[in-house]
C-alpha cells in the first residue's frame, strides 16, 4: 500500500511539473506573437517612410536643376546679347569666367542631393539590419520553443491547443521572412535606381557644360 501510495504522489509531482511546463509555455507564446507584430508594422512603416522620403528628394533635385537651367540660361543670354552690342572682350572675359563658376556651384549642389539620397539609403540598411537581427533573436527563439515542444510532447500526447499555437507561430515567421526578403529586394532596387539617376544627371551637366562653351566660342 505505501509502495502505491509513493507511485501515486510521484505520478501526481510529474503531473504538476508538466503543467507548470505547458502555462510557462503558453505564457511565452503571445510575447513571440507581439514581436512578429512589432516586426511587421516596423517594416511596413520602414517601406512607406523611405518611399515618401524618396519622392520628396527626387522632386525637390528635379526642380533645383530645372530652375537651376533656366536661370542659367537666360542670364546667359542676357549676358551674351550684351558682349555683342558692346563688343568689349574684357567682359566677355569675366563672364566666361562667372559662368564657369555657376556650373562649378551647380555641379556641387547636385553632388550634395545625391550625397542626400544615399545617406537616406544608409539609414534604411541600418534599419534592415536592425529587423535583421530581430529576426534571429525570434528564429532562436523558435527553435527553443520548437525544443520545448518535442520534450513536451514526449512527456503528453494529448496538448493540441499547443500544438496548433506553434504551426500558427511558425506560419507568422515565414510571413516575416517572406516581407523581409521584400524589403531586401526594395532596397537593392531603390539603390540600382538612384545610381540610374546619378549618370542621368551627370550626362546632363555634360551636356550643358557643352552647350555652353559652344555658346560662348559662337559668341
């Protein structure tokens, strides 16, 4: 009787640390689901900041140079009706050199909107980097609970609602991994178009520096 009595009290202990097992496993799990949470909005915020970001200074350097050109232009135009009524090599000279000097300015602030574009680049691959890493923490963090649940299950066969919290876990880490392989593409495509635009405009400064000296040794 006391040799029962012994079995059933070990019997009752295992039962009790099973359980205890289960509810801190239950408790952990919906502090995996917020992360995942937490991990989505991050990178859908992240896509929608840089996108707006990206538009503003593509907007802001189109209009810069436009005006830039166009300021340029007339002023040389103006400058240049005025060397042909006076004659008077020594302005033409000066003006020679001035405008030299705007193109100099020119080429310089484009340079610095282009060195904008990739700073706002290097902040959103810290912040990949970053959901990079998050992501490895919760991978680690799978694979513990992936652990956890084949003890578990060794120990009761009979834990479905567990079980099906884990696939559906499981199921939202894929999503994850699938929105950050997005955001890697976005990146890599984004980067490939800003140096597209780079040798556009560079071709552009080109080619007004040409016309421009074509101008003034026509003049």
């Amino acid at each position: 009787v006391e040799q029962q009595e012994l079995q059933l009290i070990a019997k009752h202990n295992q039962n009790t640390q099973l359980n205890e097992e289960i509810k801190s496993l239950r408790t952990r799990i919906p502090n995996l689901e917020v992360k995942i949470e937490d991990l989505i909005s991050e990178l859908e915020s992240s896509k929608e900041t840089y996108k707006i970001a990206l538009q503003e200074a593509e907007g802001q350097y189109r209009h810069m140079l436009r005006q830039t050109l166009d300021e340029k232009q007339e002023e040389f135009e103006q400058k240049l009706r005025s060397e042909q009524e006076n004659k008077l090599i020594k302005e033409h000279e000066q003006e020679k050199r001035r405008i030299k000097l705007d193109c100099v300015m020119m080429v310089e602030k484009l340079n610095s909107s282009v060195r904008h574009l990739e700073g706002q680049v290097s902040t959103l691959q810290a912040q990949l980097h970053i959901t990079t890493k998050n992501r490895d923490e919760l991978a680690d963090e799978l694979v513990k609970l992936t652990v956890q649940m084949e003890e578990l299950s060794i120990k009761a066969e009979r834990l479905p609602v567990v079980e099906q919290q884990f696939h559906e876990l499981n199921e939202r880490y894929q999503i994850t991994l699938e929105l950050l392989g997005e955001k890697t593409e976005q990146v890599e495509e984004l980067q490939a178009d800003i140096k597209d635009m780079k040798d556009v405009y560079r071709n552009q400064i080109t080619e007004l520096a040409a016309e421009l000296e074509k101008s003034k040794n026509t003049g």
